[in-house]
C-alpha cells in the first residue's frame, strides 16, 4: 500500500473507532482523486458525497457501485437530469421548484430519489438551504411529489474556529427534524440528521447528528 493509502485508512480507521456505530459516516470527496476514493472504501466507508455533478461523474466512472452517493453541494436545476442518475441521496433539497424538477426527471426514468432537507442554519445570506421558517412549506410540498422521499434534513451551519460555536445551530435543526418527525405526509419519514464535519462532527453527535460528513479529516487538507 502507499503511504496515501495507509494515511487514508489510518485516518478511517480512527474516526469509525470514536463515532457511535449507528452514525453514518460520509466521505465529502470534493477535489479527490479516484484513489483516494477507493482507498476509503477500502478502509470501510461505504457513503460517498460528492458537491459537483460532473466530478462525481468522473469519480463514479471509476469507483462504480461499491458505495451510496450523497449530494451534498448546491444542485443546480439544470444539472437535475443527470444528478439523478448518479446520486442515491440528494442532501440539499432547499426549494419547491427544485423539488419539482428533481420529480419530473425521476419520473421519467422511474426513479424515487431520497432527499434530506437543507436548513440555512445560520441564516447566512451567501449560503444555501431553506431559512427555518419556510421548511414546513417546502416538506408540505413536496409530500405531494411521488418520486421523492423526504428522509430527513441537512445543515451546513455557520464555520467557527471554536466548534463550541456550531452547537446552537445544530441544535436548532434537531428542533426543526424533530418537529418534522411529528408530521404525518405521504412521501415524509424523517430518518436522517446530517450535521457536522471534520472540526465539528462531535459537538455535531452530541446534538443527535445521526450522518457526519467529513473531508479533511479523513483526506488530509485540500490542496489550497
Ligand atoms: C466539504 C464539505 C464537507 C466536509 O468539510 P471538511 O471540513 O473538509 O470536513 C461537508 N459538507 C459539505 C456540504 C461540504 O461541502
């Protein structure tokens, strides 16, 4: 094995060894080789997230089936036809008129896709993601569409340096998910809260993330 590979698995092997095991752990690949991909799976990660269509194309190309591919980047609508081809979850659902799209395309190739339900946590103007008020609208919605299942909510949350920072957010999305698992719709069943990454994962936990996407932690930092 080359050091890339051990590095990767050592790094795998430490978090897997400190998470609770009912949390799904998601490899955000952004700006990763194939490689790099295999090499965390073959360390046992078998949730992959990519943030850009075409990139998970390639890496997919490669990688194949062996794993469960997360969105987790802005899905522009008109990327949708292929996003649902490649992706089993799309993390950041965050309009109707996305959802509507997402619905047609799968539709058409008889496809039910999961999504989670992305919250602008922080309310940050430049981010993505539902404001927490408008979130009972869009779940409304989007039960009415019969190829998406809603199986949870997302959040990015605003990036501190003191991870201690985060927790009011995450904590203000468990309110929104559990709110929500109190709704009973057609096409809702809320299972999943991803929250949490490499510098936040475990204040993330401690707030009842059940899916942590992290990169750098596992990777090694990006090439700047
Ligand atoms: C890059 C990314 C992550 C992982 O970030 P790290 O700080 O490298 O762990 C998680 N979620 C999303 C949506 C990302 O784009």
């Amino acid at each position: 094995m080359s050091k890339l590979t051990d590095d990767i698995a050592a790094s795998v092997q430490r978090i897997l060894d400190t998470i609770p095991p009912d949390v799904i752990l998601v490899a955000a690949a952004k700006t990763r080789t194939p490689q790099e991909v295999e090499a965390v799976i073959q360390a046992g990660i078998t949730h992959i997230g990519e943030n850009y269509v075409q990139e998970a194309r390639n890496i997919i190309a490669v990688v194949g089936n062996k794993a469960t591919w997360h969105m987790i980047g802005h899905l522009q609508r008109n990327k949708v036809s292929r996003a649902v081809r490649l992706f089993d979850m799309i993390e950041t659902l965050d309009s109707i008129e996305l959802a509507g799209t997402i619905n047609q395309h799968c539709a058409a190739i008889g496809k039910t896709m999961s999504v989670l339900i992305e919250i602008n946590s922080g309310r940050e103007p430049n981010k993505t993601g539902a404001l927490p008020e408008d979130v009972d609208e869009l779940v409304a919605a989007v039960a009415g569409l019969d190829h998406i299942q809603v199986q949870g909510v997302m959040t990015m949350g605003p990036r501190f340096g003191n991870p201690e920072d985060a927790r009011p957010y995450f904590r203000a999305t468990r309110e929104v998910f559990e709110r929500l698992s109190c709704l009973s719709y057609p096409n809702v069943a809320m299972h999943y809260l991803s929250m949490g990454m490499s510098n936040s994962y475990h204040i993330a936990i401690e707030e009842g993330a059940n899916v942590v996407r992290l990169g750098t932690a596992l990777f090694g930092s990006r090439p700047a």
